[in-house]
C-alpha cells in the first residue's frame, strides 16, 4: 500500500550480505543492475523490502504492549512479526502488478518516474514473481492456520477482514484506492488490525489500550499515503483513479493530512493520561521538527520543479510524511520498550 524511494548505492549482489542490503535502503535504479543479484535478492527489491519496516513496526508495537501487560508470548510474536512483513510484500507486489496490468502504470506514471517498475521493467520475470508469491502465500496462509487453531473463531473474523482488505485495496473490480477509501484501509490496517489485533493473538486478549494505542501508529501510516496521493494527483485524476485528495480537491487534503500529523501527538497524550500508554511515550515529542517542517511543507503547494539533488521526484508531500513517520515509529517503540520495564509507571 505505502510505498518509497530507497537511496542509492553501492551494494553486495549475491547472498544473504545482498538480502540484508535490500532492507537497509539501497535499490536499483536501472532494470540492467538487477542482472548480477539472485533471484531472492531480486525478489526482495521487486517486494520494496525497505519500506516493509512500517509492518515490523506494528508488530513490534504489539509485542510491546503485550511484554507491558506481561502477556507476551515468544511464538505468537515472531509468527505475527513474519506474518505482516509478509503480507505487506504480497500487497506491494499486488499494487504494482493491478496497477501495471490495469494500464495504471504508464510510461508516465508518478510510479515509474520515482523508482523502478519490477514488472514493467522486465527486471522481475512473471515466473519468479508468480514463484515468489506463492512462497509468501503458503507462509500466510500457515501463520494465520496456526492462529486460527490457537485461538479459534476470533482468529477468523481477524484473517478475514485482513484478506478483504487485501483484496479490496487494488486487486477488487472497483478497488478501494479507486473509491477513496485507500487511505482509511491503510489507517485500518496498520493501525487497529495489525496492533489491536495482532495484540490479541499474541496474548489471546483484546484489550482497549491497545486499539487505543494503535491510533496514532494507524495515522501516521494513512498520512504518507495521503501525501502521495496529493503528489500524484493530477495523474490519477486522468487514470479515473479517485484517492482521498481526488475526491478532497488538493487544498483541503493538504489540511486533512496536516490535521492527521497533529492528531497523531494529540491521540498519544489522551492515551498517557488514560492510562493505555505508558507516559515513556512521550518521547515521541522529539519528533515534532519533523512534524512541523512537514506541516508547513503542506501549507504550500509543491514547487513546479525539484531542488538541486532531490531524490524521488515528483513525490514531495508524501516524503516528508515518511521522513516523520519513520521517526515518530521508533521513538513510539522506544517509549513503549521502557514502558515495559516499569510496567506500573502510568498516569491512568
């Protein structure tokens, strides 16, 4: 669903030394510089590995809360933690075959204009896609049969709702990013679905805390996918493709998305004095230069052309969203990682 612009580099091209650099921000800039890497290290960066940290984010975050309650389970952990990396490489994957397969994807695309189409390309062969998805589907669909016998009818309305928003979001007759309603699916997904629910079947316990908690994290998510497609707007306006900022008009999701920065900082504050966070959380206040640079970059339309150096063109609002969001996780999970140590430090 969400997606980047990895920095370039020099990298290693075979091996695990090569798969560990397919996470760590480097990515081909021409389908030629896939010719030396191995069909798992290609497989990676068709998948766009580098951005799959925003799932791992959300389990860890789970596993946090449920280490908090001291409720966590090593197991269940790990299987959540696998499970939504890997669902997140299977809609990566979807998004660029649907929108390459639907024409979406043109030669003009904001998509094939600010980083490499695996598809389009030809760098990534139908047969190692199709090979590779069906690895991640069995991983799947053994991760959420092992929930399912672990913990029974919830574990299925959990797996069903994330298979219909899966499907929905790009691979639907009508998807939901054509409808306006991509945008509410990633805040959904990443946020209540892998944090509330992933919580559940680490612990085997809902808990309002933690679909309280979930929501600053489901924000964050939504706004970098706000920010793109305010940035590809226009483009999507001729492609029928109606996101959020389509629907909004420009100005007004500019607003929404600088609202989302700022209810991310307000929801975190209710949550420490309700007692669902710890007041270690805090330290999320450290992010706030990004925040405001972010809010003030979306107070003013996009420059016509990218400053000297810029990498990712024409994606703007949508980078200094992820900029902030990549801060703003992690010192989320530091608040929590503390929390967890002294469990009983709460306001609420």
């Amino acid at each position: 669903m969400v997606q980047t612009t990895p920095a370039l580099g020099s990298r290693p091209q075979r091996g695990p030394f090569a798969w560990v650099g397919a996470f760590t921000g480097f990515y081909p800039a021409e389908a030629s510089e896939f010719s030396g890497l191995d069909p798992v290290t290609r497989f990676l960066y068709a998948s766009r590995s580098v951005i799959l940290v925003i799932s791992a984010q959300s389990a860890v975050i789970a596993g946090l809360l449920a280490l908090t309650d001291r409720r966590l389970h090593v197991l269940p952990f790990v299987l959540v933690l696998l499970g939504f990396v890997v669902l997140h490489a299977v809609s990566n994957l979807s998004n660029d075959y649907f929108g390459y397969r639907r024409g979406h994807d043109t030669a003009d695309s904001p998509r094939r204009r600010y980083t490499l189409h695996p598809i389009a390309s030809g760098a990534v062969t139908p047969r190692l896609l199709a090979g590779g998805l069906a690895v991640l589907a069995v991983l799947a669909l053994a991760i959420a049969g092992y929930f399912i016998a672990l913990h029974g009818w919830p574990a299925v309305l959990l797996t069903v709702i994330g298979a219909v928003l899966l499907y929905a979001y790009d691979a639907a007759p009508r998807a939901l990013k054509e409808l306006g309603l991509g945008e509410v699916a990633a805040f959904a997904v990443w946020g209540p679905l892998m944090i509330g629910g992933g919580y559940y079947v680490i612990t085997g316990r809902f808990s309002a805390d933690a679909f309280l908690a979930s929501v600053p994290v489901g924000l964050g998510v939504a706004s970098i996918l706000i920010g793109k497609h305010i940035d590809q707007r226009m483009f999507d306006t001729s492609q029928q493709q109606r996101t959020l900022p389509v629907l909004l008009g420009e100005r007004a999701a500019r607003a929404l998305n600088q609202a989302a920065l700022g209810a991310m900082y307000l929801v975190t504050a209710v949550a420490v004095l309700a007692g669902a966070l710890s007041p270690f959380t805090l330290v999320v206040v450290l992010a706030l230069p990004r925040a405001l640079r972010a809010v003030r970059v979306m107070a003013r339309p996009a420059p016509a052309e990218p400053p000297a150096g810029y990498v990712g063109w024409p994606l703007w609002y949508h980078r200094v969203c992820l900029v902030h969001n990549r801060l703003f996780g992690w010192l989320f999970i530091a608040g929590l990682a503390v929390g967890a140590v002294v469990p009983d430090w709460r306001l609420g």
